[in-house]
C-alpha cells in the first residue's frame, strides 16, 4: 500500500492506494477513521487514479464528511492491555450466548475466536471457526445476540439467502431494525 496524494485547487488529498491482480476498476472507499482508499489495477496509470479521484471529489467530501460525523465504536482506540482485557470479557460473554442459542440451533463449529478487527463484528469460516471483534463487549445486549445468531447460522446457510435470514429469524425476529443500528455504529 502507497499514500499518495493529489492537490485539488489549494487543498491537498491524501490516499491509500491498494493495487490488485483481480481488480479490473478503480474502487474508492474512506475508512471509519475518514481516511480515503483507491483500490486500482495493477498496471493502471497514476494520472488516470488522479483524474478519477478529481472527477469524484464531490463524492469524496460528501462521503468523509458523513463517515466523521457519525458516531463509531472503530474509532476508539485501546491500548494493547485493554485489548486483551475486552477479548477476554467478550469471549465469556460470546460463549455464554453461543451456548444458548445453539440449544436450539443445534449446529456445530470449531474454533472461536476473538479479534481486534476493523471494520467487522463477526466472520464464520467454510472450516466452521467462528470470528468476532472484541468491541461486542461494548454493544447492547440484543445487537451482541444478532451478531452471533448471525455467524451461527452461517454455519448451516453460508451465504445471506432468504433460507438464511429465515434462520436468523427465529431466534431474532427485528434482526433487519438490528442489522440497521449495527451499520450505524460503523
């Protein structure tokens, strides 16, 4: 990864520039922290990255400015000790609310683990290990429950069909009003 920048009349932008093998076109995207990516092609001309982000720049502004003003748990940042604190009192909490859920479910998975990710709650693996983010601890009580009735369920639909959100469903029936609030912490 590169940080470039481009000067667009007195202001000054800086970016992340990813380039890919498998990517065929130029992805803009700004982080919780508002800080601007460009996911290009591998052999894709820089004037041409600039003239994309000059062209887009409308958008860019808007889009920072809309990440910066929204509240998000990825912006708080803990020491390497409160990390290891929190993964330790969100892997109880986890493992409490796994159980109890998959009295019902009935599904089985792996290994659970508890990761210091940046952008995602949760992941479950074609392996059957189940991931969550430490910052859980910090959510409400049934956004915790979503999240991991979600990765649970993944375990039998690992995808995000109907018969999956059918399956989310019956242990979370307002998981579409909790999907909401969790993109809002973002």
């Amino acid at each position: 990864m590169e940080i470039k920048s481009v000067k667009v009349g007195d202001q000054e932008i800086k970016y992340n520039l990813r380039r890919r093998k498998r990517v065929r076109y130029l992805r803009l995207s700004v982080g919780v922290d508002g800080s601007l990516s460009v996911t290009a092609p591998v052999a894709y001309p820089q004037f041409l990255i600039r003239q994309f982000i000059l062209h887009r720049f409308a958008w860019v502004q808007s889009a920072i400015a809309k990440r910066l003003s929204r509240p998000s748990i990825f912006r708080e940042q803990h020491s390497a000790q409160e990390i290891k604190h929190y993964q330790a009192l969100a892997k109880r909490i986890i493992l409490e609310r796994l159980e109890h859920f998959n009295k019902f479910y009935r599904l089985s998975y792996k290994k659970i683990t508890i990761r210091k990710a940046t952008t995602r709650w949760g992941s479950c693996s074609k392996k059957g290990n189940l991931n969550f983010n430490y910052r859980l601890y910090f959510l409400a009580p049934e956004l915790l429950d979503y999240v991991v009735v979600h990765e649970l369920c993944h375990l039998q639909e690992f995808n995000h069909s109907q018969a999956f959100w059918r399956l989310v469903g019956q242990k979370i029936p307002d998981y579409r009003l909790l999907r909401k609030k969790l993109k809002n912490l973002r």
